[in-house]
C-alpha cells in the first residue's frame, strides 16, 4: 500500500513538473520572437515608430526626416483606425478609402526625401506593387484572367 501512494505522489510530481516544462517548448520566449518572411509583421497595423526605423535604415533618413515620417506615419495610423470603426461605409468603400490615405501617405513621404532616397523608395514600393499583385485572391484578378472558354 505504502509502495503505492509513493508510485502515485511520484507520478503526479512528474507530471506536474513535465507539463509547464513541455508548454514552455513549444512557444519561443518573448525576446526571441523572429517575424515571418522578409521581417515584416502581417498582424495589425504596423507601428509608426518600428516603421520610420526601418525607413531610417533602408533610406538613411536624416533626423528632421525621420521625425516628420513619423508624424506622417502616425496621422495615417489614427485616421485607418478611424476609418476601421466607421460603420456607415460599405466593406468596399472602407477598402478604397484606406487605399487612397496609403496612397497620399507614400505621396508626403516621397515629398521628405532626396533624390537619392527617391530612387530607393521608388524601388522600394515597385517590389511592395509586385509582390501585393502576387498574393491577391481571386477577386482581385479582374483583366488579368485568359480568354473566355469556348463553348
């Protein structure tokens, strides 16, 4: 009897033990958390201050054009998140909407840069237009499908 209630505690403190053990591998720690792909976020709006960073790396942003991406950056965030929560708009006119404010923010900030940053952000936003054309549903692929089939 003794042998078995000491079977049984041995049991239970194994498993007590080895449970937080075995969750605690199967999720990275929070400092080593990596992005996905090309070390972007695709979970939420990108943060201003993270994405000046990079634009500051990429572009070698000079100090007074990095607080004024920032600004331009941030004044996009607040008014997309304005715009999420409209609920007067339909899901297409609310698309086009965050289109256009996309749009006019790239515009500024291209305004901010040299011709030399000019050139890169240029390139820069060609690969973001071609990778979005790749990875678009199919509602997405108006004109660019084939012929109609023959009957």
């Amino acid at each position: 009897m003794l042998k078995q209630c000491l079977f049984i505690l041995l049991a239970v403190s194994l498993v007590s033990v080895a449970v937080p053990f075995a969750a605690a591998q199967d999720s990275p720690p929070n400092n080593q958390q990596s992005p996905p792909d090309n070390g972007h976020w695709h979970h939420g709006p990108p943060d201003p201050v993270q994405r000046t960073q990079e634009l500051t790396k990429k572009l070698q942003l000079t100090s007074d054009q990095q607080t004024k991406v920032q600004d331009i950056l941030q004044s996009e965030q607040a008014q997309m998140e304005s715009l999420r929560h409209d609920n007067s708009l339909s899901e297409q006119d609310r698309r086009s909407k965050m289109m256009d404010m996309h749009k006019s923010t790239d515009t500024q900030i291209r305004a901010l840069l040299d011709s030399n940053q000019q050139k890169k952000w240029d390139e820069m936003q060609a690969k973001r237009d071609q990778w979005g054309h790749g990875h678009h549903g199919p509602h997405d692929a108006g004109d660019h499908q084939g012929p109609p089939p023959q009957q």
